[in-house]
C-alpha cells in the first residue's frame, strides 16, 4: 500500500525499499472548468542539482524540449499537451544507478505553458497529484496531492528526490512560483 504524504514531509526511497534501482514520477491534473478559449498545456520538469539546487550543465533540465540528461538517467517520457484521462498526465523515469555523482537533487516541477499569455494559473488546477512508482514491480510507493492551495502561481515544485547518507530520499515539497519557467530556470541557477 503506497504512503500518503503532506507537504513537507519526508521519507526514505531506497532504505526501506531495498534493491529499489528505478523509479517512474508519475503526475497527473485536472483542471477546473474555466473557458477562456485556451487549452491548459501543463508540463512536467526535472533540474538535476548540485548541493547547493543549482544546476551545472544546462543539459541537466531535463523537460519536453530536451527529453533526458547526458548520462541517461533521468528521462521524461514526453509532452502530453492536453491533460485530459485518467492517471498520470506525464512521467519521469529516474534510474538511481545512472545518476552523475555531481547531481545531489532532482526536483521535479510543473509549469503552465503559456501561462501569463493565456491567463491562467494553478488556482485553475486541481486534483494535483505526484507519485512513486517501482518501475520493476509497478508497486505505488508514495503519494503526494498537492491540494487546492494555489491561486495566481504559474509554476510548481512538486517534489524533490535528494541524497541523503548515499541513500535517495523524497520530499514533498509544494512550492508555487510566478513566473512560469523561465522563473524556475532562474530559481535553478540556468539562465534565460
């Protein structure tokens, strides 16, 4: 039975869960039922850090336009425009063996496409959620939902898997930004 978390929380990925080698981030929307002509595009994130959440090689933001890092480790499966169904809109696969020394941090984002042009932001989104999956057994190990707690945000720091005592660990972070992407890049030491 997968764990529930609240934001804030932490909890160990791959000391209570031994031989846990690769994961699937699995996140998934809906939104409200707002017309303003426009579609909502929401897009999956991971910035591969270093210790101190700045990203070293700009080919560690792994997104739609650049779908893995250099040395394979994380992927993201690729762009689902629309949103619309059940279970998860994106995925991001991690595979803990692969991941560069240089990286201490993965945070996992979502942004909304087009956001400020479109007038729209996540208190327009509900039912947010993040969860773990073990990708050999396709066992949910965690779960985390964002809530409702959003209104003018246009980007999101959903989670964070990090190093901790050469183990991985999660931390449901739930951190709303404005700005869109281009204030997460900065936030993330990229330029843009």
């Amino acid at each position: 039975m997968a764990i529930n978390l609240t934001k804030g929380q932490r909890i160990d990925l791959t000391k209570t869960n031994p031989g846990l080698k690769k994961v699937i981030i699995g996140l998934g929307w809906d939104t409200n039922h707002y017309h303003g002509g426009h579609d909502f595009d929401l897009d999956a994130c991971a910035f591969l850090t270093d210790e101190n959440s700045r990203v070293i090689n700009e080919l560690d933001f792994v997104f739609y336009n650049n779908l893995s890092d250099p040395s394979g480790a994380v992927e993201h499966t690729g762009d689902n425009r629309t949103g619309y169904g059940d279970g998860d809109d994106e995925q991001i696969r991690i595979d803990f063996s692969r991941v560069p020394s240089h990286v201490h941090r993965i945070a996992i984002t979502v942004t909304i496409h087009e956001a400020e042009a479109r007038k729209q932001n996540f208190g327009q989104v509900n039912n947010a959620f993040v969860r773990v999956v073990d990708e050999e057994t396709g066992r949910e190990i965690l779960r985390f939902d964002l809530g409702e707690d959003f209104s003018v945000e246009t980007a999101v720091v959903i989670c964070e898997l990090y190093r901790h005592n050469g183990e991985w660990k999660f931390n449901a972070v739930g951190s709303g930004f404005s700005g869109g992407l281009a204030a997460l890049c900065r936030n993330f030491g990229l330029q843009v």
